[in-house]
C-alpha cells in the first residue's frame, strides 16, 4: 500500500507564550515493512534550526525551540509511506506462552535480554489484579502465545466500548477495567498491562491508521483513523519475533497501519511535547488523514 499522510496538531493558548521548547516523535521510521519516500515537518510560527536524535528505543526525535511570542503553535507532518502487508505465522505454531515467559524471565540472565526490557510495569501500563485475571481467561495453560493474545485482542474488542469521552490521557488501567470503555490509548495500554502482568514482553506503539471515507469499503471504517492511532507489539519468540496487535480494531497489523514509534506507553514516545513560559489554559487539535495513493 502507498500512502500520504497528513498529520496536524495545533495549540491554542490563552494568552502569549513568551518561549516554548518542543519534542517531536513525528519522524516516521523506515523498517522492514516500511519505507518512508519523503517526509516534511513544518510549524507555524517558524522554529528556529531543528536538531534531531535518537532516543533509547531507536525512534527518531525532533527538538526545537520557538523564541518569538505566540498564542497559537501548529505543527504539521506531510508524508508519503510504502507499507507491505504482514502474513502471520499460523497462531498454532507459535510457542506455548509458558515458555516465553520463562525464556524473558530466564533465571536473572534472559535469554531475550532486549525484549525482556519490556516484561516490567510502565507509568501508563500497571496491571491490575483484575486485569491479569481477565488476561487469564485466554492464557490457559499450554496456549500457544500469538493464540492466546490473539483470543484477548478479540476480547477487549468485544468487551470494552470504543468512547473518547471515556478516558483522558492519565486515565489508569485500572479505572478503564470498571469503565469498560476508552479509546486506542486506554486499550493498547490495557493489553500490554495484561501481557506484563503474565510474564510476556509489550510494547507500545504510536502511528497511524488508514481512514476510509464515505463510499469506502469497510462501509464502517477503523476506528481511531481521526487522529494519531495507537497499537502493541507481543514478543512470540525469537523465530516470530514481534508481532503487532490492535485491540481497537480487532487485528493483527498489516499493510493498514504505519508505524510513529516504539516505547513502553505513551509517556516514551507521545507525538508532540512541550515546556512553555507562560500561555495558560490552552486548547488542543489533532486531525489525521492517512489516505492511500492511487
């Protein structure tokens, strides 16, 4: 699939913001899947020079400052991305989950010692016990892991309601369980809680999501494709490797989804983030179109 995307974010402040420094994680990364044919970041007003690095988990990071006086900061990504389409391996052939977890925990010496790093508790990704319980219920003894994470993707996508005026960005795991509601964020969130909660590695993957429009097929669309999307990866193994889930939609990533960043929840790798002096209460906007080329 090649698509373009365009992604904007746009602050309105209260009164001026004297200065503001920002961090960006709107960098598309090229991977084996995907591959990012051009790519341009732009604000209004003007940043001064943009200094870019990586963080601890590969993702590119954008750094910039703006020094002139403000009351609105828009920042906006234009880019065009290849994405080929992922076959899974067949859920049945994949390790017995028990035996991942053994392998990350691996008696202090993982086996898989980068992938392990995603195995602990995160800010935005603390498991409850009510969440391990429910997490259990697919985790059966002997499961094959991409089964068992496949058959708790369909269950959070069947038992928690799709509501952006459920949740805020702060909203624990815990208080999206009683809720039963939320949106990408909450639900990726979820679902890595559960799989570390058990021993497994997830991480935290920020992106987008094709929208469809009116006449489009699927008639009903994805949801989350109004703004920047949000899955996971589970670790199956080392001959499966990472494997993307979405719970929001109820799928395995394909050639639907490009990928922002990597992290261990929203709090490594959020799109935009800033410190500012001065501007008080303030608004946010985001609007999303990843739209396929003909």
């Amino acid at each position: 699939m090649k698509y373009r995307l365009r992604h904007t974010t746009s602050y309105s402040y209260s009164w001026a913001v004297d200065i503001s420094h920002h961090m960006l994680h709107l960098a598309l990364p090229d991977l084996p899947r995907q591959r990012v044919k051009s790519s341009h970041v732009s604000t209004s007003p003007t940043a001064g020079p943009i200094s870019e690095q990586r963080d601890h988990f590969g993702n590119r990071v954008s750094c910039l400052t703006l020094e002139e006086s403000h009351t609105r900061f828009d920042v906006e990504l234009r880019a065009e991305i290849e994405v080929d389409a992922f076959t899974p391996p067949e859920a049945s052939t994949t390790p017995e989950w028990e035996s991942i977890r053994d392998a990350l925990a691996g008696d202090g010496f993982p086996a898989a010692v980068t992938e392990s790093e995603f195995v602990h508790d995160s800010p935005f990704a603390q498991p409850s016990d009510e969440a391990i319980q429910y997490a259990l219920q697919s985790f059966i003894a002997g499961r094959p892991v991409l089964a068992a994470a496949r058959d708790l993707t369909q269950r959070i996508f069947a038992d928690f309601r799709y509501d952006p005026a459920a949740t805020e960005i702060f909203t624990p795991v815990a208080a999206v369980m009683q809720k039963r509601a939320g949106v990408c964020q909450d639900f990726a969130h979820l679902q890595i809680a559960m799989l570390r909660g058990l021993g497994l590695a997830a991480r935290y993957v920020s992106g987008y999501i094709r929208t469809f429009r009116a006449g489009d097929d699927p008639e009903s669309g994805l949801r989350g494709a109004d703004a920047s999307h949000a899955w996971l990866s589970v670790w199956c193994g080392p001959d499966h490797g990472w494997i993307d889930l979405d719970p929001t939609n109820n799928l395995i990533c394909s050639d639907e989804h490009v990928t922002a960043a990597i992290g261990r929840d929203y709090g490594d790798i959020s799109p935009v983030r800033g410190v500012v002096l001065g501007g008080g209460p303030h608004r946010i906007g985001v609007a999303v179109e990843l739209l396929p080329q003909v």
